[in-house]
C-alpha cells in the first residue's frame, strides 16, 4: 500500500475524529462529543497532504480498566506491521491526542505512550482544543512529564465574547504538527532501521552457527578414520568454512544495504514531498564509536548505509580461530606418526567455542540528533 502510515490515538472524547477533518480532510462523519464513537481495532481512513496519499489508522479511544486491552491490540497491531520487509508498509507515526479542556494526563496514558516508545516509534503529542483556557500552561506541563514536546492545535474556528468584545479565534498548529510528524517520523525510521538490523544480526548469526556446525560435523564424518581425523583435514574443512561464512556475511550486508536505500527512498519520494517543509539538511547523526570524531556530521541513511556494510554474522576470522584453539588444546593421538583427532571432540568444542561467541552490536545504535526549531 502506498502513502505514509500514521495511528492516531487517544482517550475517548479528545477530538481524535475533529482532527483528522481539520488535519487530513477527512469527512468522519462520526464526531462526538465525550464519547466512544470508533469500533474496537485500528481502521483505515485515507487522506491527503499537498496531493499526496496518507492512511490513517484511528482507533477506538482508550478508557480507563480498559487499557490493558487496548495496548495488546495496539502491540499486536503493530507486530503485524513490523513483520512487514518493505518499509513501506511499517507503521511510519504515532499522533497521541491530548484534550487540553481536561488538563490531566493519565498514568495509564503515560504507561501507553511509554509502551509506544518501546516498540522504536516517537508519538507526537497533541493537545487538542488548544484555545481552551489553560491549554497553554497543561501543555508546558505534558513536556515536562513526558519529556517530549507537545503540539497545542485547535482546529475550529470559534467566535468569543459579543459586541464589540467579539473576537474570532482561527484554527491553529497544523504547520506545526505536520512538521513535528515529519520529524518524528525521521527519527522513528532511523531507530527502527537499527532495530531491525540488530534483530536480524542476532537471528541470521544464530543460523549460521547452526550451519556451521552441522556442515563441520558432516564433512568430518566422511573424511574421519575410526572416529579421528588429521590436522590436513581440518585445514580442508575450515577453507570451506571460511568460504561460507564470507559468503553468507556478503549476502547479509547486501540485504542490509537494500533495507537502507528503500527507506531513504521513502523518506525523499513520500515523507519530505507529504509535509512540504524539507528538514533534510537539518538530520544529523552520530555514531558512538571510539574512532570516530565527536560531532562529525552526515546524511542518516547515508551513515546508515555505511554501518550496514561494515556488518557481518561473524568475523571472519572466527574459524581459524576456533580451529587453532582445539588444536592447541587437544592432544592428539598418533597414527603412523601422523597427528590424529577425534572427530566427536572436535565437533564438541567446535560447538562450544562457536555457540559462546559473542559480539556486542549495541555500540552501532545510531542516534539522530535534530535540532528544535
């Protein structure tokens, strides 16, 4: 499905439905007042910003001794769109809506937008009805709580006092929540491409492995003699080896490589054209690396791009390393003078040294840096 994807969510009553009419043009032609009017589940609604598709995914609002079930429909909803490959697809924004005419905030809700955060998503949070009094001060103090800054919108325009005392007040905030969406979005899909590179790391390393050894034990059977094989042997073997893990870490950075040029692709065809305002120049990224210069500065996906070719499954050096240590840790047995090992041992302790192998790839979570403006 083409478009950019955002969840808008919140209480009942917040004005959920209002604001996609004010936002995204879309007719809800139910709008209440105070009460739940969206089924249960996430529905599609598609919109337009500047002539480009948008699909909203509006959800019924949450309730209080209800969100317990709300959340589990919100995690499963969201699994189903990170399962997805094609970026495309993946959930790109999460919109929480905040009346500003009750002036509270929740514990439950602040449970959920955490909850949110966790899934690599970056809600933005709007204070609907921002005209309202007190609106202003409420929002100072969502930010202070939740640590993010919140959007006050007000979406219709409203006459106040009478006579000559009489003013209109015009709606207000969609430039900025458009742009605090966009922004939102950029550091989501950066975070997320991260997240998906670690998860398939540690799922793809863990194949493998299993390979590996499967492969080991399997060329070993054939060319052993009574259950022993000689070190020429294990030389054969561990080129082969070699070869594989080469292969397979080629591959994987390829496949990598590919997820970074979509969702930069994405970002320039479908994010910056849908919002209008091009905060391209304005990503930064930094990479916590002992080599690298503090502050040195790139495109995101570029350094992105750069990162997922420097991954591998394993290093290449893993084979000729666990090799030389069981030949140096096993003491052979002789057969016509010859140095021979038991295929059972080496099996073993190649499956020792290769399962206990670990590599620490929190080091490469890449981290936006975007100015406030």
């Amino acid at each position: 499905m083409e478009g950019y994807n955002i969840s808008i969510i919140g209480k009942s009553g917040v004005g959920k439905s209002s604001l996609l009419n004010y936002l995204f043009g879309i007719n809800k032609a139910a709008v209440g007042v105070g009460k739940p009017v969206t089924l249960k589940g996430f529905h599609l609604e598609q919109g337009e910003i500047s002539g480009h598709k948008v699909n909203i995914y509006d959800s019924w609002g949450l309730e209080a001794g209800k969100e317990r079930t709300w959340l589990n429909e919100f995690e499963e909803f969201q699994k189903d769109k990170q399962r997805e490959k094609d970026v495309k697809q993946w959930l790109h924004t999460v919109v929480y809506c905040i009346s500003g005419e009750g002036k509270r905030i929740e514990d439950y809700e602040i449970n959920t937008i955490k909850a949110i955060q966790q899934e690599k998503l970056k809600p933005v949070i709007v204070i609907t009805k921002g005209d309202s009094r007190g609106a202003k001060e409420f929002s100072e103090e969502v930010n202070r709580i939740l640590g993010v800054k919140s959007i006050l919108v007000n979406n219709v325009e409203k006459t106040k006092g009478f006579a000559a005392l009489k003013s209109v007040e015009k709606p207000f905030g969609k430039k900025a929540l458009i742009k605090q969406i966009k922004r939102s979005t950029a550091e989501s899909l950066a975070d997320r491409i991260t997240f998906l590179m670690d998860s398939k790391t540690l799922e793809k390393r863990k194949a493998l492995k299993k390979r590996l050894i499967n492969t080991l034990a399997y060329e070993l059977e054939k060319k052993s003699f009574l259950g022993h094989v000689s070190k020429e042997d294990l030389d054969i073997v561990q080129n082969s080896l070699n070869k594989t893990v080469k292969s397979e870490n080629q591959i994987f950075s390829e496949e990598l490589a590919r997820i970074t040029t979509e969702a930069e692709k994405f970002y320039k065809n479908t994010i910056v054209n849908t919002v209008e305002v091009d905060l391209a120049a304005d990503l930064k990224y930094s990479l916590h690396l002992e080599e690298q210069k503090e502050n040195e500065a790139e495109t995101v996906f570029g350094k992105i791009a750069v990162n997922a070719a420097m991954m591998a499954l394993l290093p290449v050096s893993i084979i000729p390393a666990v090799i030389m240590f069981i030949l140096d840790g096993f003491a052979p047995t002789f057969k016509n003078k010859i140095p021979m090992y038991s295929v059972k041992d080496v099996i073993q302790e190649f499956k020792d040294q290769l399962s206990s192998e670990k590599r620490d790839w929190k080091n490469l979570n890449l981290k936006l840096l975007l100015p406030i403006s």
